[in-house]
C-alpha cells in the first residue's frame, strides 16, 4: 500500500525541483493544453479540453497537429459547432487522429450538445451531480458523461470516446483534463473549475509515468490501472495535501528511460 512506502529526502527534493523545472510558461507551446488555452468563456474551454484528451495518445507533435484539425472542423468556435450539430455534417469515417474518427468525434458531441442544452457548462452539470462528494470524482464524471454519450447516440456506448472499465481503467486522459480544469497556480493549468478541488485531482498515469514512478521508488504495483493511480496519488498526497498532482509534471519531465541509482539518474 502507498502508506507503507517511506519517500528518501533526495526523492522529495528532485520532485520538487522537476516542478518547479517543468511547470512553467514555455511547456504550453509543446502541449495539447494549449488549445483549451485559447478561448476564454467557459463552454469552449471545456470541450476543447475534453476534445484534445481524448486525442492525447502517442507522438505530441501528431497530438497537436490533430487538435489543430478539430479546431478547424469546430471553425473555431467550439460551442457554437456543438449546438449548431455542425458534426452531423462531417463525412463518414473521416480520420481525426489513429483510431479515432469523425464518427467518435460526433458521438462525443452528440452527448455534450444534450448535456449543454440542458446546464451552461459541464462544471455546472458536475457540481449538480454533486461529483464532489465522491471518493473518486474523475471516474464518476466518466460514469456520467459515458451516460449522457450514450442517451445522445440511441443507447450505444463508444469506448474511442470514454473508457468503459471503470474498475480497472487508469483514466489517464481525463485525469489529465481535469489537471488542466482545476489546478490553480495560474502557469500552465487553467484552475476554470470549481466543482471539485486540486486536492481531489488524480494523477494522470501512463506508461512513463508509472515507470518513472517505480524508479523512484514511489510505486509498487506493476499494472498501470485503477489501484496504481490511487496509490500513486494517495503517496503524493503526503507531500502536497493540497496540490497532490503537481508532481505530474516531475514525473512527466524527468527523463524517459533513465534509471534512478539512489544517487539520482542515469542513462
């Protein structure tokens, strides 16, 4: 368990300076956070948020080419496009980015045009259905939102869109969104939200993190699923109560493949 793991002074202390390394002004550029950086009211913030995660898998540079193509399909104006149904238009089985299509991409706005026409922003619908005083807020949204997707698109559930297996997924890029809707330090995440605290973030867990994770000697489960994200964010919890997933970044920043020795990592 997480609690029985004792964290070295100089774990902590390379933590804390990948950090302050790592989140800073100039990461936004090379970043799929800075799509939902460029609109300013809060609908659009939103969907491009949830848009470019759910894209967010494999080289960042095709990432941010293909948030530049949805943009471009949304003209630019997220919300509009989502209550105009500007995506029953798109033609069938466009690509958008590897496996996931202009079919998913209109499922998924399929459910967000049923979510909008009914609250003025998915903050608004999260705080409603009161997320906040769940154990795990992110995997309740998903359970929510898969839902909405699914009432939108005659009771078909789309796991390109939302992961299906609540129990075991490590709901990486959700994860990541909410890091970027909630955070408040006012440099590279938004903090636009308010339904529920930085404290209740989970850490956005993939193949890298979680060996980074192991390496440092924060980590003991060898799945990258469900039970290592809780783990993983219960620990870091020790060191930031309040800001657990700050440490993303370190464990995002330091570098893919190094080994840590005790004494710091090599190559």
């Amino acid at each position: 368990m997480a609690a029985e793991i004792i964290i070295e002074p100089e774990v902590i202390e390379l933590l804390d300076s990948e950090v302050a390394r790592i989140n800073r002004e100039d990461f936004i550029a090379d970043d799929p956070v800075q799509f939902p950086r460029m609109f300013e009211s809060l609908p659009d913030i939103e969907i491009v948020a949830l848009l470019s995660a759910t894209i967010a898998w494999g080289n960042r540079k095709m990432i941010c080419r293909d948030c530049e193509k949805m943009l471009a399909l949304m003209e630019h104006q997220p919300y509009n496009y989502v209550m105009d149904r500007g995506f029953e238009e798109l033609p069938h089985r466009f690509n958008i980015h590897r496996t996931f299509f202009s079919d998913n991409f209109a499922y998924f706005l399929r459910g967000l045009h049923r979510i909008y026409s009914r609250y003025g922003s998915l903050n608004d619908y999260a705080k409603a259905q009161d997320i906040a005083n769940h154990p795990t807020p992110s995997w309740r949204l998903v359970e929510l939102l898969s839902g909405e997707l699914a009432e939108a698109n005659g009771g078909q559930y789309d796991s390109r869109c939302l992961p299906s297996d609540l129990q075991k997924t490590a709901l990486k890029r959700i994860n990541m969104a909410l890091r970027w809707l909630v955070r408040r330090d006012g440099i590279v995440d938004m903090g636009v939200w308010d339904c529920i605290t930085p404290a209740q973030l989970f850490i956005p867990l993939d193949v890298h993190v979680g060996n980074t994770a192991r390496q440092l000697g924060l980590l003991s489960r060898k799945a990258n699923d469900k039970t290592a994200v809780l783990q993983l964010t219960e620990l870091l919890r020790r060191l930031r109560p309040d800001d657990p997933v700050a440490y993303d970044f370190a464990l995002f920043g330091i570098g893919v493949g190094n080994k840590y020795t005790g004494n710091g990592f090599s190559l």
